[in-house]
C-alpha cells in the first residue's frame, strides 16, 4: 500500500516539475507547480509529518503560488519566451549535464551512505545523530522505531512545536523578524511615492496581503501547538 | 516508524484510532475498512448535497418572508423543488466557451471551488453521543467516529482548503478573457486571502482553548454545556463570523460579484453547467462554513441525549439544528445588511480583525498561563488587557499618521474606483488582457 | 517491497536537478522562481525523510523554518520583479541590471 502511495505522488511530483520547465504560459507553470506542492505533502503525510503537509499546503500552495498568479495576472506575462532560440550558445546541453551530473551525484551519495541496508545508522551519521538527540529527548523518543504503540504518541504537532520553542527558539525568532522585514519591504518597494510618474500598476493591494497572511499562517499555528503543549503537559 | 505501524496492524486496533495515527492506511486495511469508509463518503456527499439543494430554497423563501413577499411557490408544495427547476434549466442552457478564453482552465476552474468545500466537510463530526462514549459508535464491531475523516491536524486541513479555494477564483476569471471577470477575480481573491489571516487567528483561540488541532478532540472537549462560544470569550466567534462571511464572499461583502458593480464577477463568462457548478459552490461552501462554526464554537453533536438506543441519533439531530441556526443567520445578514465598499472592506480585514483576533489570542494565552502557574486570574487579566487597550490605542495613532500622509495609492482614481486600488494604467501595453489594460479601456483611452 | 529512505532521497534528488535544469536554461524570471521553489521542495523533502530515518524531529523544525524563509524570499523576489516589469514588461533575467546605479 505505502509503494502505491509512493509511485502516484512520485509520478504527479515529476510530472509537475517537468510541467513547470516545459510549460510555456507561466501560468501553467504555476499550475503545474501546484501539482508538485500537492505531491510533496502527501508524500510528508506518509512520512508522518503531517503538520508540515498541512502548512505546505497553506503556506506554499495557498499562499505563494497564488503570489505568483497575482503578479502574473497583473502584469500580462504571457510572451512566452521562444524556448527554441539558445541565448548563450551550448547552454542547452550544459544545463542537461549540470542536471544530470547532480542526480548522479545524489544517487551516488545515497548508495554509499546506505550502503545495502537502506534504513539504519550508519557510521557517517552517528556523531550528528547523538549530538542532535542529546538536545531534544522527549520528544525525539517518541520517533524511533521501538516504540510500542501502547505508549503514549505525542502527537506530531506538540513534537514540533516543543523542539521549535526550546531548541531552535532563536532561529524562531529570528525569522520572525525576517518575516517582518520581508512585509515592510515588499510594501517599501511596491508602493509610489507622490510625484513619481504615474507609469506603473501597483501592486501592493495585492502582494501585500499574500504574504502576511503566509507570514501569519505560517506562524501562526506552530505558536499555539507549543501553547496548547505546555498547557496540557502541567495540567 | 514503519514497524510501529506494522506493530498497528499486527494488533489489530480499533479503526477509530486507525483513522487517527494512519491516515493513509500504510499499516494495511480491512475489507470492513473499506466499506466503512465508502459508506460514510456516500453519506456525507449525500448530506452536504442535500443540505445545499435545502439551502437555496430556504434562502429564497426566508429573503422573501422577510421582504414581506411570497417567494418561490410554484414548483411544489411551498415552492420547494425550485432549486430542482434551476438545476434543470441551467443544465438545458448552452454551454458557452468564450472564444478569448484559455480552455483548460476555463474548464477546471469551477472544481477547484467545488471540491474544497467537500473536502472541508469530511473533517466535521456530524453526530455521536460525546456525553459516555466520546463520540464513538460501533458499526458491525468496528468502532468508528461519525465522520468521514480525523486526522490529527484536521483544523489545518480546513485552513488548506479555504487557501485552495482561492484557485477556482482566480482562475476562473483570469482565464475567461475578458475585463470585467477578471477585475472581480483579483478583488475577491485579495478579499479571500486577507480575511484568511483572521479566520486563522480566531481559529488558533479554540485550538488554544481545546489543546489539540483534530476536530474529534475539539468537539469532545465542549461536552457538559462548556462550549468554546464562552469558554473563549465571544470575541474569536464574532470575529469567525465575519470572516467566514467575507470568505465567503456573503452578503455584506458579497462586492465582487455584486450585479451592479461587475456584472457577475469571476463567474460572469460561465454559464449552464459550469455556472451551475459555481452557484453550487458557493452554497456548499455556506454549509461547510457554517459546519465548522458549529464544530469549533457550538459544540458540535454535543446536546442533552434523551434515548439509550441509537443515542447517536440525537448528536446528528443537534448538528443540525445548530447548522440551522447558522444557515440562518447568513441568510439574514443577506436580507438586512448593505453592501460594504471594498476599500472599508480590506480597511476592516487588515485594521480591525487581524489585530483584534491576535491580541485576544495573546489575553487567551496569558489567562491559560495564569491559570497554570496559579497566579492571581484578576491581575493577569487586569494586566493583560490593560496591554490590550495600550496596544490597539498606538496601532490608532499609527493609523492616523498614516492617513495625514497619502501617497498616491490613497487617492481615488480617475474613474471613481475608490480606495487603494484606483489603477492607473501604463501605456504600451498591448495585446494582453492584463489588468493594467483592462483599466486604460474602462478609462475610454485605448 | 518496502519504501525506504533511498527512495525519497532519489526522489529528491530527481526533483532538484529537474528544478536546477530550469533554472539554468528559462530566462522568465517568474518561471526562474518557481525552479528555486522546485529545488527548495526537493530539499524539504530531503529533510522530512532523513529526520524520520534517524528519529529525530529536527529535520522537520529545518523544513518549517526553510518554508518560512522561501516564502519571505519569495516575497522580496516578486517585488524586485515587479519593480523590474514597471519600467519593462518585457524584462527577462538578464534586465535584472537595470535596476543598478
């Protein structure tokens, strides 16, 4: 059943991100994009990371991609470029080596990283492992695979916003502040002053809110699944 | 985590908890399984549908009640299968496919608006007794929820798909190539994506309150008459209220497809089936939207139960009568309530709700914390609201200096499209049915 | 036949240089960036499949942070384009300069 699962996203990922090289509207990029978007949560659902499927969806399906179209739309970006006409000579074909050599790359690393048994730690692993695990003990416990299911399971949310909240609160923090900064710059950049030649459509009703509302929904939630944590940890 | 699911199915568990941890069924699954899920779908595909063919009617015959007319009384007994002689006259129109339209998309926009809505309604507890059994009924031995889905974030799974609703709008009116569409479908999915913010900030107030993101745990912990309408203080319902309706694209914020503005907006081009499937849409989505109210803030299923046998029955008849009581009430803001402007529209989203919602949810967070760490309730509240008012007073303040210093944005534009989106054309620009070009031709210079 | 790791890996892997292929040979900005989210998607993924593997949620608190910087540069990105397409509608990659001195 998990291998079914498995083929039908690995097939709509592809697909997608083949549709959104191929594609020539940017449009259908975007649509195609979308697919892969789908694609990839379902594939953290069977990875049990169903939090990040929901906030992939929210944040990046819902949110940026329809950034895109915004701009898209705004601005009539439908001259398809002429994919047939090379501006660099040769860049075709390096670019298919540059891409091909990655993916032989990767395939490369992950065979001699696993080297036969495909789970498992293996020796280039184990010092990041126990000085990772060292940090976040309860919650990581309840991952590892001898867990018998008769415990408790913390749910995948209150994991994630336990580590988020103690171990990375700085990294949380500071891309909160980058969030901040990100919305007050795109409304800097977009907006027209008074007495600049009025030779543009802006775009700040638009883009404006795409954002915040990524940047709160993204936020958001994890903010209350740490809440709800430590609420039900002391009750 | 593969042997521990193993470990799932070796046991064999309930289904119930299944359902829960195993959204995918990767631990293998039952014949029973399949059936019972198959059965719930066809259910709850039958309920949503008929509860939106009710919808329509009621809206019509309530409007008109209102309005001190009749209403809808030919087509059966008090007008009720005039929904049916829609549905059938819109099915015999012709199918219209513009011929400045993009095809593909023109075609798929009105599912990417009509599946969300089903999607939203799989989450939702329709009945159950929560008072003994938590919500659990027993079919052929199998225990199972009456719901078609609970994972274990089902309340992001309904932020998700109001964020995919988006899709159905946008593109149904960037792909029907034409003006007015096309400016209606920018309008509403801005309207869409800022009331988004706002939902999720009152929906984080429950989910606070609750202490877990699966419906099934939100309505178990309403049981004994401690809905989250009180326990969260009014404000996130009054605040859900309002942005369910603008998400919703309801009357008072129903602008963007208001006739006298913009003709039909984003679904002006579409006709017969595929408008059919619009209007269904929407009316869907009314349901679900008022579903969810009822799950997050009025207890769901919960209710006096007053039978031992079929003591499941009662949870499914009080979800009703409070998704009635819902679908009434959206129903009389249509009849009562003026149409809001759009830039008092995006000024009430981004001025008010958001930071509304996010300050309550701050004064929630710290009384929950209070409560844990046994301070003194008075002073957190004193306190924390004192930081409350402080807060909304400096945001006034910078409102107001931002208002004595207009830039052009806030000026109304040259043909009277008031607020911040008075566009202003470029020039060049040909051929492409942008927006930018879309206004020159509304402004008679082309 | 079980899925294992490897396979998201390979996966990943397929994802990212089908996104760097784009990247390098589209020249519309707004197509270039949804490469870079195809990539960083691959990454995601990456992350989310070595975490379970070794049992630790860290991999899933990188994923939630990377989401949060893409949509952030995202953000920032599409304005630098807008800005770009005011003067040109017809910018590609290269007029990107314009914006200099």
């Amino acid at each position: 059943m998990e291998v079914v699962v498995f083929i039908a996203c690995a097939v709509i990922c592809v697909t997608g991100a083949i549709g959104v090289v191929v594609a020539n509207n940017p449009v259908h990029s975007a649509l195609m994009l979308v697919a892969t978007l789908f694609g990839v949560a379902v594939l953290f659902l069977t990875m049990d990371a169903q939090f990040l499927a929901a906030v992939q969806i929210i944040v990046y399906a819902g949110a940026i991609v329809v950034l895109f179209l915004f701009v898209i739309m705004l601005f009539g970006v439908y001259r398809s470029e002429n994919l047939r006409v090379e501006p660099i000579a040769g860049q075709r074909p390096l670019s298919i080596a540059v891409a091909v050599s990655t993916l032989a790359l990767a395939v490369i690393i992950v065979a001699v990283a696993t080297g036969g048994s495909p789970t498992g730690q293996q020796a280039a692993t184990e010092p990041l492992v126990d000085s990772v695990t060292v940090h976040s003990t309860s919650a990581t416990e309840a991952l590892t695979d001898n867990q018998p299911i008769g415990e408790e399971i913390f749910p995948n949310v209150e994991q994630l916003g336990r580590v988020i909240f103690t171990d990375y609160v700085w990294a949380f923090e500071i891309t909160a502040v980058l969030l901040t900064i990100a919305v007050v710059g795109a409304i800097a950049l977009a907006r027209r002053q008074r007495g600049e030649e009025e030779s543009a459509a802006p775009v700040s009703p638009a883009a404006a809110p795409a954002p915040a509302a990524a940047a709160s929904a993204a936020s958001a939630p994890i903010g209350s699944a740490a809440a709800s944590a430590t609420h039900t940890e002391e009750a | 985590m593969t042997s521990a699911l193993a470990l799932v199915s070796a046991t064999a568990p309930a289904p119930a908890a299944v359902f829960a941890v195993d959204p995918l069924f990767l631990g293998g699954v039952g014949l029973e399984e399949v059936i019972i899920v198959a059965i719930k779908v066809v259910a709850a595909f039958t309920l949503l549908l008929l509860s939106v063919v009710f919808m329509i009617w009621f809206e019509r015959k309530l409007i008109s009640d209102m309005q001190n007319r009749i209403g809808p009384n030919v087509a059966g007994p008090f007008g009720v299968l005039q929904t049916l002689a829609d549905g059938l006259k819109l099915f015999f129109k012709e199918d219209l496919l513009p011929a400045q339209s993009r095809r593909l998309v023109f075609k798929l926009a009105p599912y990417l608006s009509l599946v969300p809505a089903f999607i939203t309604f799989a989450v939702v507890p329709v009945g159950g007794n929560f008072h003994d059994k938590q919500g659990v009924v027993s079919w052929w031995g199998n225990p199972t929820h009456l719901q078609v889905a609970d994972p274990p974030v089902g309340v992001l799974l309904i932020l998700a798909m109001s964020s995919v609703a988006v899709y159905g709008i946008m593109l149904a009116g960037w792909s029907s190539g034409s003006k007015y569409p096309l400016l209606g479908s920018v309008r509403a999915s801005a309207q869409v994506v800022s009331y988004e913010a706002a939902l999720g900030l009152s929906f984080l107030s429950v989910i606070l309150v609750a202490g877990s993101l699966s419906t099934h745990e939100i309505v178990s912990t309403q049981t004994t008459y401690n809905w989250n309408l009180w326990v969260t203080g009014f404000v996130p319902f009054v605040i859900f209220m309002i942005s369910a309706t603008a998400e919703l694209n309801r009357p008072p914020f129903d602008l963007v497809e208001a006739e006298q503005e913009l003709v039909g907006g984003f679904h002006t081009e579409y006709s017969s089936l595929r408008f059919s499937l619009f209007y269904l849409a929407e009316f869907m989505n009314v349901v679900t939207m008022s579903a969810i109210i009822v799950t997050l803030f009025l207890g769901g299923p919960n209710g006096p139960i007053l039978t031992d046998t079929a003591d499941w029955v009662w949870g499914v008849l009080w979800f009703l009568v409070k998704l009635f009581v819902l679908l009434f009430t959206f129903v009389w803001f249509r009849a009562t309530l003026p149409r809001m402007r759009y830039d008092q529209l995006m000024d009430l989203g981004w001025k008010v709700l958001i930071p509304f919602s996010l300050g309550w949810l701050l004064v929630l967070a710290a009384v929950d914390l209070g409560d844990d760490r046994d301070w003194n309730p008075a002073a957190v509240v004193a306190v924390s609201v004192g930081v409350f008012v402080v807060a909304m007073g400096l945001l006034q303040m910078a409102i107001r200096a931002g208002r004595q210093a207009p830039d052009i944005d806030d000026m109304a534009g040259p043909d009277g499209l008031a607020g911040p989106d008075g566009f202003v054309g470029t020039d060049g620009l040909a051929g492409a049915d942008s927006l930018a070009e879309t206004h020159m031709e509304l402004e008679g210079r082309n | 036949m079980e899925v294992t790791t490897a396979w998201y890996l390979i996966l990943g892997g397929v994802l990212f240089s089908i996104g760097s292929f784009g990247l390098l040979v589209r020249r519309n900005p707004l197509v270039m960036f949804m490469c870079v989210e195809l990539m960083l998607n691959a990454v995601n993924l990456t992350f989310v499949a070595f975490g379970r593997d070794l049992g630790d949620i860290g991999g899933q608190a990188a994923v939630f942070f990377v989401l949060v910087v893409a949509a952030t540069e995202v953000v920032i990105g599409l304005a630098i384009v807008v800005a770009v397409m005011r003067r040109q509608p017809d910018a590609t990659a290269d007029d990107i300069s314009m914006l200099s001195g």
